[in-house]
C-alpha cells in the first residue's frame, strides 16, 4: 500500500490539514477516513491543505477534496509542487478549488536596492530582472500581491508604461514578485550619475505624469483616493471629537474627485529608465482622483529635506542629497510647462502640501495608534498635523481647487 500522511487542526473555524506521500486508490479509503475524523461534528467555514509534501493525488484522491468541498464552503489547497498542479488543472480541479502552486525561493543576499515603496522594496535580483519584496505586518501579503498585480495589468491596458510581473516567489519569511527589466535603472539613480541629463529625465517623468493624469477611467475600474482616504481617516478619530472629526471629512469632501488616473506614489525612485524610456513600478497605490494627490510624495520628500534633513530623505528619492534638493522645483516647471512662473508654482505648491497632509496624516495616527507606549514627540506631531488640517475650511479648498484645476486645464 502507498504510503500517505496526514495530520490537521481545526482554529479559527478553519480546519488545516498537511497531506504528504501518496494518495491512490490503494489508501484513498484509509485517507477519507482520517480527514472525516478531523472533521468530526464541526462546521468550518474554510479548509487549508498544504500540499507541500504531497508526490501524488490520483482520481480517488480527488474525490475526497471533492467531499470535503460539499461540506466546507472554501477549499484552498497551497504549496502545489509543478507536477502535483498538473494533476489539478488537467482534472478541472482548479476550476473547483482554490489551488496554489508551491513558491520558488530567491535570496536577495548581496542584491541592490532600486525602490522603496508603501508596502515594500524593490531590489535587482539579476542583470534582467527585479523583485519586490512585500514586508506588510498583520496583513496577507498574497492579497496585496494580487492587487498590485492587477492594478498594473490594468493600468498597462490604459497606457500606464509599467513592468508586469511574470513570478511569485518567497524571499525568507516573505512574498515577491519578480519583474523582467534588462538593463533598468531608477530616474533617481540616472540623473545622480549623470547630472548633464538632469533636466531631459525630469521633464521625460512630467511628461508622463501629465500623460497619466489626461487618463480618465471608466466603470469604476480603480479606487477613488478621496474614497481611500476618507476610510484611512478612521486612524484620526481617537484623537479629535465628533464634531472635529466631521469638519476633517467635510474638508475632504471639498476636493474634487474626478477619475483621474493617479499611480499614487510618483518619485524618481519609482520610476524606471530603460533604453531612453520611462516605465513605472510599485503600482499598489493605483487609484483615481486629482493629480494634486500624485505630487504629494515629491512634495514631502522636498519638504523633509528642507526641515528634517537628518532623516536623508534623498534616499527615498535614490538620489544624492544635492540632486533631490532640485527634483521637485524642476518637476513642477516641467509640468505647468509655458503655464510655469512664481505664482503659478506657488499655487501648485501650496495645493501639493495640502494634500501632502490629506495623505499622510492616517498614516501618522496609525503609527501613534499601534505603538504600545507613544513618544511624546510623535504625538506632538500628530496632534500639529491636526490642527493644520482642522485650520483648513472646506470652502478654502473649493476656491483654491477652482484655480489649480483652471491651471491645470490643456
């Protein structure tokens, strides 16, 4: 008889089973029996199997997870060996279950860094590829994964020039993606190795920013960011009352919400140069909404730099520090273009900041909100933030909006 193991729990109401060996006709029998015996009288709502050491399913195998699907609404089965996943797909099975193949494992032991974003950190794994590690504490990063990757599919097919991932892959303890990009390197990067370039690489990445944001999405494909953030505001509710808490979401419900498309987190850093051309990654923050928004991140790094520079915030930019201390003037006169003088960068500016402050405001609170004991600098800080954006009235950003958005008009 052909050997086969099994051992599970049941947690959570998930019932966890790890299946190893073989699994055929001649102990089929014997492997039902020990999976309806985990089971017992119990009524999960989901079942994991990890087949990681799993050689072989045949038929009657199957009809076991076949079984065990009639009683327990969702079925995953998880680290599938290539050969075991064959046995899936050419049976249907993957049409009835949710089956994931097993992951390649790569070491980015030695590897460079090229980006940095919200939920992780791109590295040069070879000479013709890249992969980003996702690190999200308390969050399935597969889930996060799967996003990204669909937004950048989706983002592709409305002209948005990104890498598209071709791997899942563990990195350690955790998930990346793995992108091909022969001979890519980082805007931020590029134009500190070769300043003569300076300013043809940041009127390239206006250009295509002004190009993304002449993109309008249809049937609600992507997220709206004032959508996002009214959600991500939920952070700021503990330390403001109800009625300050209302002024916030009323102040966010002045901006303008046009289905824009927006990358969501647009620096040197995640923007990358390949035989002359701009291509994007880090695509997790892909929403709709107004282009003010897209500035924000070159905006903050600009101002870190001026009033925190012992943070070095050139390196979220991937430039040295003398080159980011240039990015975010030159970016803005790339992008008005022959609508660029004083004034109108001014208002740029100041439209940028606050929604700098929309933006990372959440992200502040949430900080303040998970650490055991705060700092009282960090409160402070938080606290400041507060005021300024309770300082500002909604009927202030109506007017100041009208004139970015007459600005902003081809």
């Amino acid at each position: 008889m052909t050997v086969v193991n099994i051992d599970g729990k049941i947690e959570n109401n998930n019932l966890s089973i790890i299946l190893s060996g073989k699994v055929d006709s001649s102990n089929a029998g014997d492997a039902e029996k020990q999976v309806m015996e985990l089971l017992g009288d119990n009524s999960p709502t989901a079942a994991t199997i990890d087949a990681e050491k799993l050689e072989y399913i045949s038929s009657a195998g199957l009809r076991i997870l076949l079984k065990l699907k009639k009683k327990i609404p969702t079925v995953t089965v998880i680290n599938v060996t290539s050969e075991v996943y064959d046995i899936f797909e050419v049976t249907g099975f993957t049409e009835i279950l949710d089956v994931q193949k097993a992951y390649r494992c790569v070491s980015i032991e030695g590897c460079p860094e090229i980006g940095r974003g919200a939920y992780g950190t791109v590295y040069r794994l070879s000479e013709d590829s890249i992969v980003k590690v996702y690190r999200v504490e308390g969050a399935n990063s597969i889930d996060i994964i799967k996003r990204e990757q669909e937004n950048a599919r989706k983002a592709f097919v409305y002209g948005m020039p990104t890498a598209i991932s071709y791997d899942i892959v563990k990195v350690g303890n955790d998930m990346g993606v793995v992108y091909e990009m022969l001979d890519a390197q980082t805007v931020g990067s590029y134009i500190t190795e070769h300043p003569e370039e300076f300013d043809q690489r940041i009127q390239q990445i206006a250009d295509l920013a002004r190009s993304i944001h002449a993109t309008v999405v249809k049937n609600n494909e992507f997220q709206s960011f004032k959508e996002f953030i009214i959600g991500e505001m939920e952070h700021v509710r503990k330390w403001v009352n109800e009625e300050q808490f209302q002024q916030i979401l009323d102040t966010i419900a002045a901006f303008p919400d046009p289905s824009t498309l927006l990358h969501g987190d647009f620096h040197p850093k995640n923007t990358l140069i390949r035989n002359g051309e701009i291509e994007l990654i880090d695509m997790g923050d892909v929403r709709v909404g107004h282009p003010i928004f897209e500035f924000s991140s070159m905006c903050m790094l600009d101002t870190l730099l001026k009033n925190n520079p012992q943070m070095q915030p050139w390196q979220f930019m991937g430039t040295d520090e003398a080159t980011a201390s240039k990015v975010w003037p030159a970016f803005i006169k790339s992008y008005l273009g022959d609508k660029f003088n004083p004034q109108t960068a001014e208002l740029l500016i100041k439209a940028a900041q606050i929604g700098m402050l929309i933006k990372v405001l959440p992200s502040i609170a949430a900080r303040v909100n998970a650490a055991p004991e705060p700092r009282p600098e960090s409160i402070a800080m938080l606290t400041s933030r507060i005021e300024t954006l309770l300082a500002i009235k909604p009927e202030m950003i109506a007017g100041l909006f009208k004139q970015v958005d007459a600005l902003l008009q081809n």
